[in-house]
C-alpha cells in the first residue's frame, strides 16, 4: 500500500526533529542529505515545526543552518522506544524519591504510559519496580535552592536540625558552607560541601537544613577526595575518610554453605569451600560491630585474621557474659 503525502510528511518531521535534537548545530546542506530531499524542502519542514511550537533557529554562516533553542513554552516531545521506556521507570521511581514531586510524576506517568503504544506499555507494565522504604519528606524548593547555589558557586548559610546538646541551652550558630554536590541516597537528600571554617568536608541531610539568606560569597568549585561523589558519599557511611571500604576488615570460614552466607554478606565477599564451609571477607566501622555482624550467622565462626578481630570477639563475649549472668 503506497505510503500517502501527509503521512511521508509526518514520518520526515519526526526524523527531522531528532536530528535536530541529538546535535545543536545542523548545517542545512547536511540535514537535506540526510533526509534524503531538497534544501528548500527543509526549510518548509522547519516552519512545520515552528509552528508546532518548536523554537528553531536559523544558524548564519558559510553553509547556513539550524538549532533547536529552548523555548517559553513545552512543545510536543519526541523519544525513541528506549527514551520513552528509561522516561516511565524514572518516574515511577521519582514517585517514592521523598522529593515533594510524587503527586507530579504520577501524574507525568499516567500521562506518558497513555500515549505510549501498546508494545512499550507493555514492557514498562512488566517493570515492577519497588523502592525499600519510603523517602523522607522535604520540601522541593530546598532542593531547588539547594542545587541553584551549587550551581552559582555562592556560599550558603543555614541552621541545622541535628541532635541537640545537652550541655548548653543556646542554640548553635549556623552553618556556613560551600555546596558543591547534592545527592540522594536511600530515600533520604544529602548536601556535601566544603566547610571553609573547620577546612574540611561536611555531609548534611538536606531536610533538616533551613537557609537563611542572602548567600553568601562566590567560591572556586574543589573536587571531592577521590573525585567520584557517589564513592565519597559512600565512604564517608562507613567511617572512611575518602577510600569507599570499611576501615575495619575481617576474614572468617563459617560451616555454612555459600548459598545460605551470600544472602546476608551485604557487600562482602563470600567464597564458597570444599565441605560446605564458606570463606568471608566482610567489613565495618569499627572491630565491635564487625564481631556483632557475624555473630549474626549463628554459627561457629573461625576467625583467619586479623588478630583485633579475635579481640573483639573476645570483648565481645565478656560482655555477653556479664550480660547473661546479671539476668540469671
């Protein structure tokens, strides 16, 4: 069945509009290359889409052009079958973010899984996508000034709602901070940022700050030890400085299979043995909690090394001894 005008027309708006979108400057010569038709039909094309509400730009130059500008107003989108899929499971994870935005995304996601054709409704339908635990609440525009000071480079000042003195009955001065990175990270918003004062970085949740205003003074951007945030977020929950491991790391053979140990290990690394012994090298922040964590097992547990793991252990059962024999 031959293929009519409009629709030819159709399909070589949309190719046109996603070339214009994956590159901000076309020459015209090019794009009509592309497309497989004349300049002048290319320059038709692009009022069609002007008139759509697409904000084109011609490009002045030896060759002449065009560029997609943002515009005032949202126009008609465009995505392909994977855009479309990663723009649906974003939002459903958007709506358990603790960002103020669920009632929004769902609503951008009933809006998004209604237009889409009935093969990628599908697929996204199929996603079952759950978020442990739900995020804690803050407040949008936190974020939003949070992150447009981390844009502008400007220093920020904010009391913080952390856990209250018992010493003293006045209330700590605020904070002063270079923000540099806003993060998110098991449902709950974290700012780092540099602390000019104590010249170190500083993590902070964001739903317990409140700005104060003005900010302060513009400051030259520093990179995070390491220089990747999610590492250095990560190190800093397990007691580490910059350096994303656990500063207390043991080795133990537990009698269990690997198949019953992987499930619980966390992070650590399990190695299954002859007899149906597993070796774990697993860590923590601190020899205590470390000897906690195994116990958890309920097992014998051999210890390989270090020797201040056998001391917690040993700490360990002193207490629990002590434990057990003021209960009897």
């Amino acid at each position: 069945m031959p293929i009519s005008n409009s629709t030819a027309t159709s399909r070589r708006l949309l190719s046109l509009l996603s070339l214009l979108q994956v590159r901000r400057d076309w020459p015209g010569g090019l794009l009509a290359e592309r497309l497989d038709v004349s300049s002048r039909t290319v320059r038709r094309d692009v009022d069609r889409l002007r008139e759509l509400g697409y904000p084109i730009q011609a490009v002045k130059g030896p060759e002449g052009g065009y560029r997609l500008e943002a515009g005032s107003e949202l126009p008609p989108l465009l995505f392909d079958d994977e855009q479309a899929v990663a723009l649906a499971v974003a939002l459903r994870i958007a709506v358990a973010s603790g960002a103020g935005i669920e009632e929004s995304a769902a609503r951008a996601l009933a809006t998004v899984r209604q237009v889409l054709p009935s093969r990628l409704r599908r697929r996204v339908d199929a996603l079952d996508i759950g978020v442990a635990g739900a995020g804690v609440q803050i407040d949008t525009q936190i974020l939003v000034d949070l992150s447009t000071a981390i844009r502008s480079t400007e220093e920020i000042r904010f009391d913080y709602q952390g856990p209250a003195d018992p010493g003293s009955a006045d209330p700590p001065p605020p904070h002063r901070v270079q923000p540099h990175h806003l993060m998110v990270r098991n449902g709950r918003w974290y700012l780092i940022g540099w602390d000019p004062q104590r010249a170190d970085w500083r993590t902070y949740r964001a739903d317990r700050i409140t700005l104060r205003i003005p900010n302060g003074p513009r400051f030259a951007p520093r990179e995070v030890p390491g220089g990747d945030v999610a590492a250095f977020l990560s190190a800093r929950f397990k007691g580490s400085d910059s350096v994303d491991v656990w500063p207390c790391r043991g080795e133990v053979i537990l009698p269990l299979p690997a198949t019953r140990v992987a499930p619980f290990a966390e992070d650590g690394v399990v190695e299954s043995l002859d007899g149906g012994r597993t070796r774990l090298l697993i860590g923590s922040w601190s020899w205590a909690a470390l000897a906690a964590t195994l116990a958890r097992f309920d097992t014998e547990i051999e210890v390989v090394g270090p020797q201040a793991l056998r001391d917690a252990f040993a700490e360990l059962s002193r207490r629990a001894a002590l434990a057990a024999g003021a209960g009897a």
